[in-house]
C-alpha cells in the first residue's frame, strides 16, 4: 500500500493534502503527505494509530466509505466535527477477493482546494490497490497449487513427464530419471531429444501431433536398453464457450480443430512392473511350500533334501516321476525356497498346448508377426517370467523342432519374439517336469540329447505313491481334514478301508488318491468311510490280506525287481488307463481328467499300448 500512496501524493503534491490509510476498524495505519497538514492533524490528536470511527469523529469520508462500501468525498462543514470543517475528506475502500472491505485510502486537505477530481483519483488508487491484493492471492494460490502438482507428480510410481510443443522438457519426476538414466536438473529446459535418442514411434508421434496408448518402446540409455510402456498424450489450449456452438452445430457447419499441439504429457511405466502386476492380478504366484508335502518315507525324504540342495542354487532341476506325484509342489517349493521367491512363477504344460501355438507362447511374438496377431505384440512366458522361475511340466511331449528354441533361450538366457528381431535379455530360472525316461526318449532320437543334458543339472527323483505305501495314512489323513472343514463334517476311516487303500497300485499315485476321496466323501452318506465305500478294484477281502514286504532274499529280490520292473510299471499304466476309460464310459476327455494328463497324451498311450481295438470291441 505505501508505495501506492507515495504514487498518488506525486499527483497532489502542492495542493496541501496528506494521504492516509486505515484498517477496517478505521485506526490509522499509515500517512504520507503534506507536512504542514500532517502537524495540524496531529494537533487535532489525529495521528498514526488514532480511530477514525464514526463514533469517535462523527460522520467523516472514511467511516462512511467503510460502512457503504463505497467512494464519498465530504466537504467542511458536512463533517460533524466542527474541527474538521477546515477540511475536506475523500476517501474509497480497499476490498480483498471475496468483496470484503480490508482497509479504506483517502485523501485529506484544504476545505478551499477541495475538487471532485480527488475522490476519482482516490478510487481508482484504491482500485488499483485491491487489484493488486486479489493479484497477490491468486498468485499465492497459483503457487500453493503448483507445488502441490510437483508433490503430487513425484508420488506417482510412473514416469511422467511434460513437454512443451517444441519438445522441451517442463517437468518431469523423479521416476522418469531413474527408468532413462536422467537427472531432472539437467534436462529441464532442454529437448528431449537432445538428452535421449527417441524411439521412431515416438519421435513421429512428437512430429506428427499423434497419441500413443501403452506402446512397447524400447530407449537406449546409459544404463543400456530400457523397455517401457509409453502413452502421450497431446495437450491444446483451453477454449472458452462462447455461445456460438450451437449455431454452428445446427447450421451444419464444420469447424476445423487447431492441428498443432500445445505441449504433451508422456506417461512411461517399466516392463517390470507391469510384469509384476500382471503376475499379482492372474495369478503367476507359487503358493505351496515344502510344508504342503506330506510323507516320511525315506525315498520322499531324499527328494526333499535334493530340492532343498536345488533351491539354493541357480541351476537347473528336471523333477522326475509319475504322473500325480506332486512334480508342481516341488517346483513350486524349490522356488518359494530360492532367492527368486518374490519374482514370478510362471507354469506351461507343453503337453497341452498344440505345436503352432508352443512357440508363441513360450517367446510371444510382434505385432504383425501373423494374421490375427495383436499390434502391439505380446510377450511369451519367458518375458513373464523374468526375474522368477519358468516351471516347464510334461517337458517330454515337446515336439522335437521346438527343443532347438528352447536349448538356445536357455543357454544364452536370451528370447527373440517370433517375426522380431530385438534380441531380449530373459532372467529365467528353470524347473522342467516329466513323467517319462528322457535318458531312454533321448537315446531313441525323440528328445534332443544336449537339451537333455542342459537339463539334468539337477534332478530329483520323486518316488511313486506305491513305492511308500507308510506314507498313505498321512494323506489319506489329510485330504479327511481338507474335506472336513469344506463339507463341515468330521469323516473318518476304517482299518479295513485303510488296508483296502494299502493294497491298490495306485497309478494316478497322489493325485487319483486326493480325487477319489473327495469323490467319496461327496457320496457317502455317513461320516466313516468303509470298505464298501472304496471302489471295486480296491475292496479287498480281510482274510486274504496282502504282504506289502518282499520274504525273498535280498539278491534274489533286487534280480527279480530289476527283470520285470518296467513289465510291471507298463501294466500298471494299461490297467489304469483300461480302468478310467470304464470310469468315464469310454470319453477320452473324462479319461484323460481322473489320470490327470492331456487328452493328446491319453490317445498316444492308447495306440501306443494297442488298447485302441480292445476300446473299440468295449
């Protein structure tokens, strides 16, 4: 306020007046001035700190100025105070920017140079004055904004930045300088590309004025190459309504949008992140650990330790064994156990999906790779799985002329898209399953012998349900108390039923058994399971129990074992095969679900076996 007040005097100076300014409680905050006015004021005890209210002075300039919210200028003996008659007071009030009068600025002087040009020249300085205030907070609230924008802006997890049309940067987070190797200090003010190379996309979206929408860029920085998600979005100025819209609507008329962009906003996510979105919203966890596996058979204790051993290393680990035994508990323990625990854990069964499709599925593909293929491409289960585990099950039914990818990604832990050319790092660890001999499957020229020997690093032989039949109590326990808290009811089994169970072959091993007790429990109207409940293969007679221990000397046992152990293995597969085929009334497909493999698989085996004509005559 002084220096407008100073400004204002400069126009009156000579003409024996002093300007004042009062609060709104009319105290006298402030004068400047002629000095023989000011003493004379002073003698009327008017001075810096003084009210001048209408209760204390009578009606004056400044009072009424205050109470109307107005200009008014009043002259002699127009004043109630007869020592004020000498004088003239013009005064205008100050408001703030809600309209509240804050203060009042006048003007006070000789009765005899009193001119109605004084309350002008007072109110447009108390115009200009309440201009500036208003200036002034809506600058402050400006500020208080764009600080709040740049806090806002740096919590964000995304790199964002701000460019303006010339592709200068304006702002940009902290985010967006870690993901490209920046420092915002120093790329403020300067073009974009002048600190980074651009992608072609990109540079043509910033040339052309065009948007982008989670497009798959790939920057090179001084950290090496980055791959980000990128959306821009250009930005033009805001045009008011003016009321011509509808006009021009009705009249048909086309109105042509201004091309040029004013400035962009460029959002840019990590591929990692998304990844681990991605991974948390599907699914692409392990959720078992070594405590879900049940058993204290010394053969399932061994490949225990062997798992324990593989999960503190890098290498990789072919799981072995028959179909049911529990192969993805492993993989899923070995990784939940390793230093990979919170990355990903992607699963692939290569028996179930069709060749065309193992390729694009394992390395993904660029968009436009093939017919139907998306635009922007897609990544395979090698990028999801980066950082984690890759868990290949039925690794055996791969088709021979896809093992050669599959040996190469691993060996140079590297991908390429199918129809790309980018070559993309992969930070995969891999767990391979198989129910078949790979050494045999190998040595018939069925399963690459190098790709073989890349995988058995590591292998861990997990033992058949048959081969640790002390073991089938506990789970036989166990999925009871699963079952119980689904059903709410408290079930139970004979000793009878139990050793009808002990007896049994168990070909599906632990998953046939987990399946028909859940079977059983739905069904059966009591809580007790009894031998009646049991299927008919495993009702057994009590008076002829079975010996579950080999009586033959141990030479003789081992020599017997050995000539017939792979007769015995087959016709335990045919005989579980013949059996589920009866259980599902000849549908492969319900088959296929009680063994608990692919339909393709449970066809090969049917050929394989020759069971196709005996299934044709059933």
């Amino acid at each position: 306020v002084r220096p407008a007040m100073e400004d204002l005097y400069q126009f009156a100076e000579g003409s024996e007046c002093v300007i004042i300014f009062a609060d709104a409680d009319l105290r006298l905050i402030d004068m400047v001035g002629d000095q023989t006015v000011q003493e004379e004021l002073e003698r009327l005890g008017l001075r810096i700190g003084t009210c001048w209210s209408e209760e204390r002075l009578g009606a004056n300039a400044l009072a009424l100025a205050l109470q109307e919210s107005f200009p008014i200028q009043l002259e002699g003996a127009m004043h109630y105070l007869a020592a004020l008659h000498t004088l003239y007071t013009s005064a205008a009030p100050i408001h703030d920017l809600l309209g509240q009068a804050v203060g009042v600025l006048a003007a006070i002087g000789r009765h005899e140079h009193a001119h109605p040009h004084t309350l002008s020249m007072i109110t447009a300085a108390a115009q200009a004055i309440s201009n500036q205030l208003q200036m002034q907070v809506w600058l402050g609230n400006a500020n208080d904004l764009l600080s709040e924008l740049k806090t806002i802006l740096q919590t964000f997890p995304e790199g964002i930045l701000l460019l303006r049309r010339d592709g200068v940067v304006s702002q940009m987070n902290t985010p967006v300088g870690t993901m490209l190797g920046l420092t915002p200090a120093r790329v403020t003010g300067r073009r974009l590309r002048d600190v980074l190379p651009l992608p072609t996309v990109l540079a043509q979206a910033l040339t052309t004025h065009q948007s982008l929408s989670d497009e798959e860029l790939v920057f090179d920085t001084v950290h090496g190459r980055v791959t980000c998600l990128c959306t821009l979005k250009p930005l033009t100025s805001y045009r008011p309504e003016t009321g011509l819209e509808g006009i021009v609507n009705s009249a048909g008329l086309a109105v042509s949008e201004p091309d040029a962009a004013d400035g962009f906003v460029m959002i840019l996510r990590s591929i990692e992140r998304v990844q681990k979105l991605v991974h948390r919203m599907t699914g692409a966890r392990a959720r078992l650990t070594f405590a879900n596996v049940i058993g204290e058979s010394p053969a399932l204790k061994e490949a225990l330790r062997l798992a324990r051993l593989a999960a503190n290393s890098i290498s990789t680990v072919l799981l072995q064994g028959e179909t049911g035994t529990g192969k993805e508990i492993f993989a899923q323990s070995i990784h939940n156990s390793s230093a990979r625990s919170d990355g990903p854990f992607v699963a692939i069964n290569c028996a179930a999906i069709p060749r065309e499709l193992i390729n694009t599925e394992l390395f993904g593909y660029e968009g436009g790779a093939f017919t139907g293929a998306d635009r922007q491409g897609r990544p395979g289960k090698f990028e999801q799985a980066h950082g984690g585990t890759l868990f290949l099950d039925e690794i055996g039914d791969m088709p021979l002329d896809l093992q050669t990818s599959l040996l190469r990604a691993i060996e140079t832990r590297t991908i390429v898209r199918i129809g790309g050319h980018r070559i993309i790092p992969s930070d995969v660890r891999i767990i391979a399953a198989t129910h078949i001999d790979l050494r045999e499957e190998a040595r018939r020229g069925n399963f690459r012998s190098d790709l073989y020997y890349r995988l058995h690093v590591l292998a861990i032989k997990i033992p058949a349900l048959r081969e640790r039949p002390d073991d089938l109590p506990l789970l036989v326990q166990h999925f009871l108390l699963r079952q119980s808290r689904v059903l709410g009811r408290t079930f139970t089994i004979t000793p009878e039923a139990l050793a009808g169970l002990r007896q049994y072959a168990w070909p599906g091993n632990v998953r046939e058994l987990e399946n028909m007790l859940e079977r059983i429990t739905y069904l059966m109207p009591n809580n007790t399971i009894t031998v009646n409940d049991l299927p008919i293969d495993m009702q057994q007679p009590l008076d002829h129990p079975v010996q579950l221990e080999e009586t033959e000397p141990p030479s003789t046992a081992i020599a017997s074992k050995n000539g017939a152990l792979k007769e015995q293995s087959v016709n335990a597969e045919v005989q579980a095969i013949i059996t589920a085929l009866h259980a599902g009334d000849g549908h492969a497909a319900r088959a296929a679900a009680l063994l608990g493999i692919s339909r393709t698989t449970l066809w090969r085996k049917i050929v394989k076996y020759g069971l196709i004509e005996d299934r044709h005559k059933s």
